[in-house]
C-alpha cells in the first residue's frame, strides 16, 4: 500500500544518511537525526503543495488537512520502533551495565543521578515556574512532574558515553557507571512523577468555576 511504500522510504532515508555520516567519519546518531529533519522538511513541502490551509495546526504544526497522512506515518514508525529498534537499544544498553563498576563506585552512580535531577529536571522546574511555558501547569504538584520526566536521560547518555569511550575520551568503567544512572533516572523519576500525580488536578477551583459561569 501507499502507507507501507512510505515507510519504506523514510527506512531508505535513514540508511542513506547514516551512510553518509559514516562516510565522513561522523556518528551514526547524527545521521539518524539528519534523516529526521529531512523528513520533517519533505513533509513540510508536500503539504504546502496540496494547498492546505496555513493557519491552524495540528499535528506537529502541520495543518489540519494532512493530519491522516501525518499521523497514519507517525504511527506506523512508533509501531515499528516500539516493537523492534526501541526493544533492541534497551537490551543492548543493559549489556554495557558492568555491576562490578557500579558497585565499586556507588557515589559516582549518586552524583550522577543527583546532576540528572538537579540540571535538567530544576532547570525545567524553574522555568515552569517563573515563565510559565507550559499551558496549563497551575500548581508545583504539576510542575515538578515535568521536572522529573524531563530529568530522565538514558538515550542520550548511551550515546554520548559510546562516542566518548571510542575516542578515548572517557573510561569504560565510568561510562557504565553513567549508563546505569541514566537507567536509573528512567525507572526512578517517572514513578516519582507519577505517585505526585493528583487525580484532582486539573478540576477547576470553586473560584475558577464562578468566573467561568459569571463570564458566559
């Protein structure tokens, strides 16, 4: 079918850059993320030339009128990355676990936890705080559950740790150290995020619910 052609395009994009990023000596990672930005790009112009309304937004900022292309495309990838590529990178990332390196440097597996936590997660707390980016995040319930989510940090730390243990830059044993903080921060914070989950939350205030009905 159409759908499957396209997905086998978008899997033919992909090799062709990380060939390309091999090619010049360059991580895979950047290659994958090339292709991504390629892809946004393409489906930018196709729906620009199917004359779709440039106004409202659906998916992803593409407009309403190609929101079946968009969204049938976005999930036949999310079904072929959770049932394979996802599955794979996890297992493969537990491979590169030493216990022994844990276990012989607890502090470090802490300190990185604790980094994890206060840099990425406190810096998205802040913000949410003082400019409230996020629509809809009124209470600090709320917003440190986006603090915690946004803490987690596996992927990007298996990958960094790869490239930097290749080129001599960091110690296998740190880098596994890293690794298991970063799977660490996965099970960990999203569990937190979730026990500060309050089924109430997002239940209007007697207060709210009065202006709303002095308003209409």
């Amino acid at each position: 079918s159409t759908g499957q052609l396209v997905v086998r395009m978008v899997f033919l994009l992909l090799a062709a850059m990380m060939a390309v990023a091999t090619v010049f000596d360059l991580d895979v990672v950047l290659g994958a993320f090339a292709a991504g930005m390629v892809l946004r790009s393409l489906m930018e112009t196709y729906t620009r030339h199917q004359g779709a309304p440039t106004g409202e937004a659906d998916v992803g900022g593409f407009a309403p009128g190609n929101r079946d292309l968009v969204r049938d495309l976005l999930g036949r990838l999310d079904t072929v990355g959770y049932s394979l590529f996802i599955p794979v990178f996890f297992v493969v990332s537990g491979m590169g676990i030493s216990a022994g390196a844990v276990t012989a440097a607890p502090w470090l597996l802490l300190a990185a936890v604790a980094s994890m936590l206060v840099i990425r997660g406190g810096v998205v707390w802040l913000t949410e705080t003082w400019v409230h980016v996020g629509p809809g995040l009124t209470t600090a319930r709320e917003r440190a559950r986006v603090g915690l989510y946004a803490a987690t940090g596996l992927p990007i730390i298996v990958a960094v740790t790869d490239v930097a243990v290749g080129a001599d830059l960091l110690r296998p044993d740190v880098a596994n150290v890293l690794v298991a903080a970063g799977a660490v921060t996965v099970l960990v914070f999203p569990l937190v995020a979730e026990l500060l989950h309050s089924p109430g939350a997002n239940a209007k205030t007697p207060g709210t619910a009065g202006q709303d009905t002095a308003t209409h």
